[in-house]
C-alpha cells in the first residue's frame, strides 16, 4: 500500500516530498497531489491510492515528522534532483524567479500583506501577479518551496529557499536511477547528510 502511494506521488527520496530548506513536508503529501515539481523520469501508471492506503502511508510517515516539521531535517543537496524545478530565488535581491513554458518570471519582494511580527520579519513575501519577464537571470539561484498566503484565492506567497544551489551531476550518482528503488519505499535522505 506505501508503494502504491509513493508512485502516485513519484517519490524516490523523502526530498522530494520535503521544502527546498529540507525542514518541511511539502502539501503535497497531505493533499495526495503531485508537487509542482515534476519528475525527468518515466513512472509507471498507479491510480489514487485508497483511503486504508492513505492512512498506512500517514501512519508511516508520521514517524518523521510532526505537525509537518521534520524531526531530522535534510542536509545540504548532494546532487541534483531527478525533479524539474519551477520556482528559485536569487540569494542577493531576494527575488524570487517562476520557470514557466520556457520564460523566467521574475517577482521581487513585497512588504509583508500579514499583520504578524513573526511572520513579517521571518518571511520573504511576494505578489503572484506581480512580476517582469527576465531574459537575464542570475548566474546562482536557489532552488525555492512556495508557500501561499492563506484564503480561498491567494494573490500572495512567501518561500522556504534552499541554503545552497543544486550540485552539477556526478557520475558516481548516475547509477542510482537505474537502481530498484521504483519497488521499494523511498531512501530516507536526497543523497545527502542529515543534521
């Protein structure tokens, strides 16, 4: 039944599951919808799992996490991952940058639209429809989890960057995606050290 969930969501690894900064499950595992970060490689058809397979999947994962926080988060990337990622942000300007059909929208950063100290002075935010399209992007970016604003129809959203940019490929880490981890339950690290 975990396996059946896994391929659903195309889980190789908890990172994929898991905010760029390594510390949180993403929504996608709560909801059992695929994240926005989709995957390079080929995945087999496995249909919605069903709801006992759900609550097995939750039960398992809640030796992980709590409240959606990690109790150990991930280390630092170690290579890159099998995942196209849509959203970065530059560690400079703070601007976050959407990958959309071929084009970098660029949203800069907006003063906090939630009146809560914490909130306003731990977070970045930004305005989804505010943005320029960038011909010219930063030679690092980060790779970046989105967070949205709460309410029926976010216009706002803040991000959870990773702290390095992605590693370029290695050829020792090649051989892991012809490995059998497709029949297995995911790798409980990104190939990387835990904290």
């Amino acid at each position: 039944m975990i396996n059946q969930c896994r391929i659903y969501l195309q889980v190789i690894t908890l990172s994929v599951i898991i905010s760029a900064n390594g510390r949180q499950i993403t929504l996608s595992i709560f909801f059992d919808f695929q994240t926005d970060r989709e995957s390079k490689l080929d995945w087999p058809f496995q249909p919605k799992p069903s709801k006992s397979a759900i609550r097995v999947r939750e039960n398992f994962m809640s030796h992980f996490h709590r409240f959606g926080k990690l109790n150990n988060p991930l280390g630092p990337w170690l290579c890159e991952s099998h995942q196209k990622w849509c959203w970065f942000s530059d560690p400079v300007t703070k601007a976050a940058y959407h990958l959309i059909n071929e084009q970098w929208h660029c949203h800069p950063p907006i003063t906090s639209p939630i009146q809560s100290r914490r909130l306003h002075s731990s977070k970045t935010w930004y305005a989804l429809l505010s943005f320029t399209v960038s011909h010219d992007i930063p030679k690092v970016l980060l790779p970046t989890t989105i967070d949205f604003s709460p309410g029926p129809h976010p216009i706002h959203f803040s991000h959870s960057p990773s702290q390095v940019p992605f590693p370029p490929i290695h050829k020792e880490y090649l051989s892991i995606w012809h490995t059998p981890y497709l029949n297995t339950w995911w790798v409980l690290t990104r190939f990387t050290s835990i904290y």
